[in-house]
C-alpha cells in the first residue's frame, strides 16, 4: 500500500472518530492500550468493518489489520492530547456537540415514525386496504368503455391553495396572459410549474376523479373554470387528446388493483382525520417559504 494510501485511510479514520468515541469501552479482549485509553477486538472489529470498500481488501491483510491498528492507536494518543489541551470543555467544542445530538435524535425520532408508517400500512394492506379480485374484475366491467377505448389526455395545470389565489389567475388568463406564464409565476405544484404547468399524459382512473373529470369533458383547447380537489384549487387547460389501444382485464389488473387500493386508502384517511380532528393553522403556514431552513 502506498504512502498516500496510508494517509488517505488516516483521513478516513479521523472522520469515524465519533464512531470510536461512541464505541470505547465495549466488550472483548485489549488489543492495545494507550495510556488510560483501550482498543478491544470488539472495537477493531467494529471500526474494520466501518472501513469504505476502497480499503476493505487491504485491511483484510495481516499487514493491513496491522496498520489499521497503528492508526487507531494513532488516533487515542490524539484522543489524548484533545483532552489535555482541554478542549471538551471548549464551547465550540461542546456547541458542535450539542448540534450533532439534536440532529442525531432528530434523524432517530424520524426513522421510528418512517418505521412506525411503514409498518402500519403493510398490515393496513394486507385487511383494510387489500383490493380483491373480485372487486379488481367489478371496477372493470364497470369502467369497461375506459379500457376498450381508452383516451389519453395532455393538459396543462395551475394550481393554488385559495379560490381567491384562483380567481385572481383565472382573471389573468382572460385577461390574455398565457397559460404558460401564469402557471410558472402563480401554481404551487412544484414539478409542472417550471413546465408552464405541463402534466405527464394522463389516462382516466390515474388522477384524482374531480380533476380527470373536468380535464375529460374539456374540449382541445379550452379552459377549465376553478376545479377544486384534496390538493387545492386547479385551473385546467386541455392540450391534446388521443386513442389508445385497447386493455383486457389481466393488462388492466394490477393497475386497477392500486387505484382501488389508493381510494380505500384516501378513504379510510379521510375518517380517521375525522375522528381524531384536524386543524390547519393556515396564518402559521402562510408564513412558510420554500427552501426556507426550519427552525433548530
């Protein structure tokens, strides 16, 4: 290994020292010892395998297991040295500290709710929410013309938070400033305003049903009035529509199967809001910017 291979991985260890701080004391036998400080195989271990895979075949040598050693004792002689020129008691020190420990019970709070979600929505699926065949095969026959003609819509959209938010774009509109411009400067959907509010194409049961339905019974060039759906409020403009080719049951199936399955998830959301009660502040929220940091 060279040189500059041996201070890269240095470097590397020098990031992990949290790790070796957090991992001080555990259990094992005493490799070394460096003063009142300890490296026990358990630690070895531990920061081996925390190694980046650019250095995992040359640790794994006798040669490098040994080097990875003298890098860690390396590291607790520098450990020491912090300690003696005082600087855990430093307040940058400790405000560095401080910050790390919010951040890091932040990211843990948010990992046990993300496991909490996860966890409750596949249980949801496999009962409550869980589509059956039969019920995939009923929507079928029931939306049967959508899938042996189906049409494909290309529209753009504007969409606000407020019926005056869109009341005021729609004036702008007939007023003749394009569509384009209004959806770029006024539309809170972030993905299409920087589109001049251009959707993907869309088929029906891909969309919200108040928002297809407006878009549906549009003609090829016109504008909608104000739609409102869960998400706010839409001024929709249809720019195209076409034939595509027709979808039996099993090509439809799966695709039913999740629209059905997200319908009975907006549903039972819906009644649980209900019932637990749900209040948007919505002066607080007007006073939220994007990109802007949260408070710490």
């Amino acid at each position: 290994m060279k040189l500059t291979d041996v201070r890269g991985l240095f470097f590397v260890l020098a990031g992990l020292g949290l790790a070796a701080c957090r991992q001080a004391g555990s259990g094992g036998p005493v490799v070394a010892r460096v003063g009142t400080e300890q490296i026990t195989l358990d630690d070895l271990k531990a920061r081996l395998q925390e190694t980046p895979s650019a250095y995992q075949q040359y640790v794994a040598s006798a040669d490098g297991r040994r080097q990875f050693l003298e890098l860690l004792i390396r590291e607790k002689v520098l450990l020491s040295e912090a300690r003696s020129l005082g600087i855990p008691r430093d307040p940058a020190y400790k405000a560095a500290v401080q910050k790390f420990k919010a951040e890091w019970d932040r990211r843990l709070k948010e990992y046990k709710e993300t496991l909490q979600v996860e966890s409750a929505l596949r249980r949801l699926r496999t009962k409550d929410l869980a589509a059956t065949d039969t019920e995939v095969e009923k929507y079928y026959n029931e939306h049967r013309a959508d899938y042996e003609k189906p049409v494909q819509v290309q529209a753009r959209h504007i969409l606000v938070n407020t019926e005056p938010e869109a009341q005021a774009a729609l004036a702008r509109l007939k007023a003749g400033e394009s569509f384009e411009k209004v959806a770029r400067s006024v539309s809170k959907d972030p993905a299409t305003a920087v589109r001049g509010g251009k959707l993907a194409p869309f088929r029906r049961g891909t969309l919200v049903p108040e928002f297809e339905d407006a878009a549906f019974r549009l003609k090829v060039g016109e504008t909608s009035g104000i739609v409102k759906t869960q998400f706010g409020f839409h001024i929709i403009r249809k720019l195209g529509e076409e034939m595509l080719p027709p979808r039996t049951l099993s090509d439809a199936k799966e695709e039913i199967r999740a629209k059905l399955e997200r319908d009975k998830f907006n549903q039972w959301a819906a009644a649980k809001q209900a019932g637990l009660g749900v209040h948007v502040d919505e002066q607080v929220m007007s006073q939220l910017t994007v990109g802007e940091p949260p408070n710490q």
